[in-house]
C-alpha cells in the first residue's frame, strides 16, 4: 500500500506550490518596488559601514592642519574637519554606532511594548486598565526634553561607570527605546483582544494548553506582523533621537563621531566647509528614507487585509 | 458644553499629577548632588553645606521632599535659576511666546500644505500628481529638521543671503518695517517645521479621505446632485479630518522634538534653546520646569483635540 501512495503524495505536493504566511509576505514585498530600492540603498549601506573601515584603513582621528577644511580631493573622498580628520573614515564609522542605536533600541521597545500589550491583552482587567493608563501617560511626555533631561542627570554617572563610549551607548539606547513603546504595546494589546477569541485559540485552550503556551505559541506569531512594521519605523526614529540629541550636542563625545554629532561639529562652518555637513546629513537622510520606504513595503506585505492586486 | 469641558478639565488633572509623578521620580533616581560644587570648594566648610542641605529639605524622605516640590510647582513658585538668579517662572514666561508663534505658525503652514494636497491625492489616487506627492510626503518626513535646517542656512542665507539665520527678539524698528523684519528671521524656523508637519500631515489626510471617499453618503451627496466641491469640503473633508485631529493631538509630543531642535539652529529666544542653554549650563531648576511645561503643553493640546473631535463629530455630543 506504502509503495502505491508514495508517488501519488509527492505528485500532489509537486503540483500545489507550497506557499506560508512568510513566502506570500516575501512575495508581496519583492512586489513594492521602492520598498525594493530602500532595502538595497539600506544594504549597501550597512555593508559600507561594517565593511568599509576595514577596507578604507585611514585612521578616524589623523589630526593633519595643512589639509583643514578642505573639501572632497583624492586624498580624502569626503573632504576634510576642522582639523584635517578624514571625513569618509569618521562617517564611517559614525554609521557603526547610529545604525547600531538604531537597532539596538528599536529591540528594547519592542521587547518592552509587546511584554506590556501581551500582558494588558491577555490578562484583561484591572491590570489591562492599569497598564493602557500608564501606556496613556507615557504618550504625552515630551519626548526630546525627556530625553534631555535623564541623559543630562544621569551621564556622569554612567561614563564614570562604564567608561565614555558604552556608558553613553547604553544610556542613549535605553532611553530612546524606554520612550518608545507605547505604540506597540497598544498595537499588540489591540491583536490580542482580538486573537484570543479565535477558533484556533480556542482549540489550543480546549486542548488543554496552559496560558502561556497559547500566548507564545498560537497568540504571538500571529500579531508580529504590525509589531515587525512598528519595528522598522522605530529604526528610523531612533537613529533620528540619537542624531538629534548629538546634533544638540548632548549625545556621544566629540571623538565618537556619530553622524550627528558630525553635524553638530560641522554647524558653525557652513559657509566655508558645506561639505561637512551635507555627507553626514545625506547619510542620515538615506538611511531613514530606506528604512521608511521598507516599512511601508512591509506593512503591505504583512497586512493580509490589503490586496495588492487590486492596484 | 460646559459640563463636557470640566470634566476634560478634571480628566487632566490625573495626568499631569502622573507626570509630575515621572519627573521628580527621574530627579530622585539621578545621582550626584546640586551641591556638589560646594563640595569640592574648599573656601566653604562642610556645616555650610550640610546647614544648605537641611535648608532646602535634601535630607527629607522621599514622599515628604515630592509633596513640598509639587505644592510649590501648584503654587507658581518654581525656584530660582542657579545660572541667571530670576526666578524660573518669570524667564519661561519671557520664552514661551517666541515658541508658541512659532509653532503655531508652523502648525498651521503644515496644515495649509496637507489639508489641499492630500485630499487632491486621495480623490485621484495612483495619478501622477499623486505619485509626486506621496513621494514628496515620504522624503519630507525622512528628512530630520536639523539636516533641513543646515541646508536652508546654507541655501537661503549663505548662498543667496536672502533670509537672515539669527532670530531676534529686539528688533530696533517700527511698523511695517517690524512686521518685515519680523517674518524674514521667522520664514526659515517656520518653514523648516511646516513643511516637515505639513509631510507627515499629507499622508494622514490622504488616507483619511480615501477612507471616507468610498462610503454610501458621498455616493448619495453625488447622487442628489451636489456639485463636486460641495461634496468634497462637506461631506468628505470634514469627516476625514476627525482621524486626522486625533493624529494630530498624538503627534504633538512630537512636534516639539523639532521645535527645540529649531529653536537651537536658528537661535530663536523660545524655551527649547532655553532648555539645551539650562542643560549645558546645569541649572536643574530651569530644566525642571521646562520638561514639565512641555508635558503641560501636550495635555492642554489634547484637550484642545478633544472639543475639536467634538465639534467634528457631533455624535460623539459634550456627554
């Protein structure tokens, strides 16, 4: 009997084309053609950026006075600072610590925000109530004065602790993502109020799986997708948050050349040096715009509402 | 109406009391001492120090020390700047008008560049008008305010020395030629923020019409011969716009992330570059107070939103 059906199964599955929520997702996303062009403007990026300072060996902090201010020649693609550093080498590796804050703290939001949607939507209640009312507060801090003023209170401290570059780097990273969650905990409690009550939870529970099982195994997985669009877009603004706090001159110190701490050195020297300001703030601008454009790809591949052939 | 209005009122009140809440926690959590320069200062003997500490109440239980802070804040009693001796109230009042015209200005160029755009957008979607716009939206709201800033010093004062990229508050002139001066210094601040209010605002009224514009009632206001603006600016747009007041009001947070970063390219005299110059300079006192005007801001907007939502909508009714 094996013998007879074995052809016959692997027939069917041959012609049926195995599709998942993923493959249909991917498909949909190769279809977004500017999400397309972002995800490889951001590639090329993040490939120059851990790739280049090992290929293009010229020293981010070489002080040479003869070469100050000079804009972009062969010796130097990008021009030159104030004090003849190599601007190609410190956007570099500016890139290295803005994309990786940007990472970095879009991880802790979504950690915290799904941690407080999942527990908000699941539980239900007075700790539902209490966490949204929290959640509620938190949108209508301030943001950037916030940010301000916890950096300005607690960075000695940290520095002295943990040393410049990781005491910053932690304390930069916390914050911007420890003020941003709300969103997604709202997104994730909305997917659960939603999800809990469907068949397939339902059979899990009747089945007799614990609470927590359904939530990480049948609850979870299904409302990542608005919380990976979320995800995305958080990059964007966290790389921002940390260019503007090291644009106002609050973030990194002067020798950690993030891009806007670049742009925070370059901008008393615009009307002689334009080109210190305009690489690291075209970097920046690149970055954001193809981390946007792969978010709205993603939003239309993950959002199973939309039919994108209607276009 | 009235009721409706009080019971927003009382509603604020819980939150700015969680606010303040927020803030004196970050203070209390904060290492280091305000006296701490006494401290390495050797011309001062330690029974000063302790005797100042007794004094302001620094050696009090937690609880005790925020119910002291956040009578006096309610009293309109914010403390002395350590940096420039005047009292913290007194200098923000001086600040915050700077601030507020020009966000409100800003605000409203914003609106004024979303409102036509995005409904154009929606009621002709995937046209090539559309395609620009969207387009322009996306690269507008990716583009940070400081960068744009830095480009239109560079562009509209370096380059053509049309605009002047120093805001000042003392304008030594009269008349017209005030008024001229006036919204030359505030065309860039006011711009670098409209413009970026005015991308993120596109894409929210363009979504906002295009989900009205299919529903049965604009299909009826057409059917019983109203003529097209008709239906659009009644019908369409003002229903639109509720999502957009809400997404506006949980945006403003938001918008003063730019202002202060305006403020600071631009030198506009306004609490944001009130805010960087306290922080640099240390003084607690005036940071404090900044912080928790700014949240202030944010709850009066909402509650601006709400009545606005309101108005919008009437079944939502002053209940």
């Amino acid at each position: 009997m094996s013998v007879a059906t074995a052809p016959a199964a692997r027939l069917v599955r041959s012609a049926v084309p195995r599709t998942s929520l993923w493959r249909d997702a991917t498909r949909r996303f190769r279809r977004h053609r500017l999400a397309m062009v972002g995800f490889t403007v951001l590639l090329a990026l993040v490939a120059a950026v851990l790739v280049g300072p090992y290929v293009y060996r010229v020293p981010i902090n070489e002080i040479d006075f003869k070469a100050k201010l000079k804009g972009p020649s062969r010796a130097h693609p990008l021009g030159t600072d104030d004090l003849g550093q190599d601007l190609l080498a410190r956007v570099l590796y500016g890139g290295r610590i803005s994309l990786a804050v940007g990472v970095v703290a879009m991880l802790i939001s979504i950690t915290i925000g799904t941690s407080i949607g999942a527990a908000a939507g699941q539980l239900g209640g007075a700790t539902d109530h209490t966490l949204m009312r929290i959640t509620d507060l938190f949108l209508s801090l301030p943001q950037l004065p916030l940010l301000l003023l916890i950096v300005y209170l607690f960075r000695n401290a940290l520095t002295k602790w943990l040393g410049p570059e990781a005491g910053v780097f932690i304390l930069v990273v916390a914050v911007i993502g420890g003020l941003r969650w709300m969103p997604v905990a709202r997104l994730v409690r909305a997917q659960f109020l939603s999800l809990r009550e469907r068949e397939f939870v339902e059979a899990a529970r009747s089945l007799g799986a614990p609470p927590l099982r359904q939530v990480i195994r049948h609850i979870l997985p299904n409302a990542l997708g608005p919380v990976i669009v979320a995800g995305s877009l958080d990059v964007a603004a966290a790389i921002i948050a940390e260019s503007s706090l090291s644009f106002l001159g609050l973030g990194f110190p002067p020798d950690i050349p993030t891009w806007g701490r670049i742009l925070y050195d370059a901008k008393d020297n615009l009307d002689f040096a334009p080109h210190w300001a305009l690489f690291p703030g075209t970097a920046i601008f690149l970055t954001v715009l193809s981390i946007n454009y792969i978010g709205d790809g993603l939003r239309d591949a993950l959002d199973p509402r939309k039919v994108l052939g209607a276009k | 109406m009235s009721r409706y209005v009080l019971r927003r009122l009382l509603i604020m009140v819980p939150v700015i009391f969680g606010i303040s809440l927020v803030l004196f926690t970050i203070l209390a959590l904060a290492p280091g001492d305000p006296f701490e320069e006494l401290a390495t200062n050797p011309n001062v003997p330690p029974e000063v120090r302790m005797n100042l500490r007794a004094k302001f109440g620094l050696d009090d239980p937690l609880p005790v020390r925020y119910a002291r802070w956040l009578t006096s804040m309610a009293r309109g009693d914010w403390g002395f700047s350590f940096v420039s001796r005047v009292n913290v109230e007194t200098l923000i009042m001086q600040r915050l008008p700077t601030s507020l015209f020009v966000l409100g200005t800003a605000q409203l160029l914003g609106l004024l560049i979303a409102l036509p755009i995005g409904t154009y957008s929606a009621l002709r979607p995937y046209s090539i008008f559309d395609q620009i716009a969207t387009t322009l939206a996306f690269i507008g709201f990716s583009l940070p305010t400081f960068f744009t800033g830095l480009v239109f010093i560079l562009v509209f004062s370096i380059w053509l020395d049309w605009l002047p990229f120093i805001y000042r508050a003392d304008i030594a002139a009269t008349g017209w030629r005030w008024w001229w001066e006036h919204a030359r210094q505030a065309a860039m601040p006011v711009a670098v923020l409209g413009l970026f209010q005015g991308a993120t605002l596109t894409r929210f009224v363009r979504s906002a019409v295009l989900d009205v514009i299919r529903l049965d009632y604009v299909n009826t206001a057409r059917a019983k011969g109203l003529s097209e603006g008709v239906t659009v600016v009644k019908h369409v747009i003002r229903n639109a716009l509720i999502p957009v007041v809400t997404l506006v009001a949980l945006q403003l947070p938001g918008i003063f992330t730019g202002a202060v970063i305006t403020e600071q390219i631009f030198r506009v005299p306004g609490i944001g570059s009130l805010l960087i110059s306290s922080i640099l300079a240390n003084d607690t006192p005036v940071i404090m107070a900044i912080t928790f005007v700014f949240s202030c801001l944010v709850v009066i907007f909402n509650l601006v939103a709400d009545l606005l939502y309101g108005w919008l909508d009437p079944r939502i009714a002053y209940r």
